[in-house]
C-alpha cells in the first residue's frame, strides 16, 4: 500500500504528525508513506525512517492556485492507494481528488464531504492534537477511544558523525564554549511576544548556569536573532562570550543537531520545543496562554510550568513589556532552574 500524507506547514505539527506515520507502519505494516509538505521540513522527514520520500509542495500556505494544485494532483495518479490529509483546510484536500486517490482520509474540516470519502466528524473526542494525527492511522470503525489510544513517541535520528561536521562549521561561535556542556535556549514563538518568557528572565537564568559552569546556545529563525541579541547583551560582560546565538545563524538541520548535542533544553511553546521533545532532551517548557492540553511536549523528560488554568487563550500581545503574557512574566527563573536542577539529577 502506497499512502500520501497532505503534511502540516508548522514545525511542532510536523513533529506531531511522526505518531501517525509510526501508527501507519503498526497498522499497515507493508506500507510506504510519502509525504507532500513545504520544503523546509525535509531535514526533519529525512530522519523519520518511516517516510519513504519528502516530497516539496511549492504552494505557499495560504494560498489556493487551483491550476498548480491540478497539476501536482495529475502527476500523482495511479501511485498511491490512500491519501490522509492532515490540515483541516478545504483547499489542503483538492490534490488527492485531482490524484484520483481511492481512500482519500481526513476530519471533516471545512465541510470537505465530496473531497473527502473517508471523512471523519467526531474530532472533538479526540482533545489532542496529536491524538487527532494518530487516530487518522486507523480504519474508520476501528479508531479506539482517546482514553485508550496509543500515541507513539515522535522522534528524530541523529548521526553523531553529522554532528561533528556541523560543530565543524560553526568551530568559531562554539570555540568559548567548547569545555562547557550546553543548555539550549529557544526563546522565539510564532505570533508575537505573547508566548514568549521575556528576554530578561532567559538572561537572568543564563546567568545562573554560566556561574554553574555551562554554556547557553541560542536556537531560533532569523526573526529570533533580536531577542537572542537582547537575551545575550543582558548579560554581564564576562558572562557574554558563553552565551552564544545562533538563531538565524543555522540551517533546520544544524539547529537539529547542534541541540542535540546539549544536555537540557528551555523552551517556549514552539516548534523547537517539539523538535526538542523528539530529540529526548531534557526539556522545560514554558506554556502561558497558550494550553500544554492541546499541543503538550511528547516526551517524559518533559517538564511543563504553567501558572494559569484553563484552555487556550487566544491572544497575540501580552498587558506586560514588551508585549509579554502576564502568566508567562509570573514564571522566575529560580522556578525553571528548580526543574533544571531535577531532570539534570541536581
């Protein structure tokens, strides 16, 4: 059986999304799943072992082009058995219509009920995100209850030889920090400010683990390269050169291995903080309006501090500086080396 999978565009839901590829393989075990998804998640397909081949969707999200997404659709025909379409968009379910797919899969999303023939209406059983992914593994009649589901662990190969090379290119940004074991800091967010811990409490805890003798790498896109520069200058001046930032400084790929190479991760709900959780690295994430039920860290050296209740909270800037959450400007640095302290053994 030959299965395409309509992916994600986000980072954390592409992560997300290997349970349910681990959940094909269990379920269909001579399968080969190919994965159609922005080409910037390649470097993370590569190291799932279940997919067969990445393939590039040149579309950018958001947008329809129906001439290109007919053409792309054509030039699937008669290769695939099934087509599983995991965001909830009408327009993510044209290409396994124009491909003729004959098991075309999904939640029923934008009343997708011609796109879709294996359409699924009972997403609210299913709180999780990650459960959603998972449940879409299995036949329609057979899908068990969310209490009962198993939720394979996402995770991503490394290659300790391709970590060597990438430390290679970057000797010069590591070289002060070389005898010191590394925490990864992964200060951005996507949509603003309001789900970012602010710069000043990293700089504060990046303090307290220089002090302790380790050194702090910056992880993020080049929109993160600011608060990675506010985090670091914060810092007193001997301090600085441990402090390294290499948010827009790497590759997906290099980002991926240079944080698996550190031994802790502190993290914003994020993507980096999924790709964190796959990694197996010790991990604090720091949730606040944003809700650890939907979207939790899939790993158990996952440790979560949230200081308010309830679900999301749909907000793009905090009532704080800088546009940060008061829940999230709550969170002390004192708290989050508290956690450190106990996944690192003290």
């Amino acid at each position: 059986m030959n299965i395409l999978i309509i992916g994600p565009s986000w980072v954390g839901d592409m992560m997300m999304s290997h349970s349910l590829y681990q959940t094909l393989k269990r379920q269909y075990p001579q399968c080969n799943i190919d994965v159609l998804a922005p080409n910037w998640c390649k470097p993370l397909l590569a190291r799932m072992p279940e997919v067969r081949n990445a393939l590039t969707m040149p579309i950018g999200h958001g947008a329809v082009n129906l001439v290109e997404r007919y053409r792309i659709g054509k030039s699937f025909r008669n290769q695939y058995d099934m087509a599983i379409v995991l965001p909830n968009s009408l327009k993510s379910a044209f290409i396994p219509l124009f491909a003729k797919i004959p098991v075309r899969r999904g939640w029923k999303g934008e009343s997708r009920y011609f796109f879709l023939n294996d359409l699924r209406n009972n997403k609210a059983d299913y709180p999780m995100m990650v459960q959603r992914y998972v449940a879409l593994g299995y036949e329609k009649n057979a899908v068990p209850s969310a209490e009962s589901l198993f939720i394979p662990t996402p995770y991503l190969q490394i290659e300790q030889s391709a970590v060597e090379k990438t430390k290679e290119k970057f000797t010069v940004l590591l070289a002060q920090t070389e005898n010191r074991p590394s925490v990864a800091f992964c200060p951005g967010a996507e949509f603003g400010p309001a789900k970012r811990w602010p710069h000043y409490h990293y700089a504060k805890l990046a303090e307290m683990l220089i002090e302790q003798g380790y050194a702090i790498r910056l992880f993020g896109s080049a929109k993160d390269e600011e608060v990675g520069e506010q985090i670091r200058r914060a810092l007193p001046s001997p301090l600085q050169s441990y402090c390294v930032n290499l948010a827009g400084q790497t590759e997906l790929n290099q980002a991926v291995d240079l944080m698996s190479d550190c031994v802790a991760v502190v993290s914003n709900d994020s993507g980096l903080m999924h790709v964190a959780a796959a990694l197996n690295r010790p991990l604090v994430a720091l949730y606040g309006p944003t809700s650890p039920q939907y979207t939790p860290p899939l790993s158990d050296k996952a440790l979560i501090i949230r200081l308010i209740e309830g679900g999301l909270i749909k907000i793009r800037k905090g009532e704080g500086t800088d546009g940060y959450h008061q829940s999230l400007i709550d969170i002390q640095p004192e708290n989050v080396m508290e956690k450190l302290a106990a996944l690192l053994g003290g």
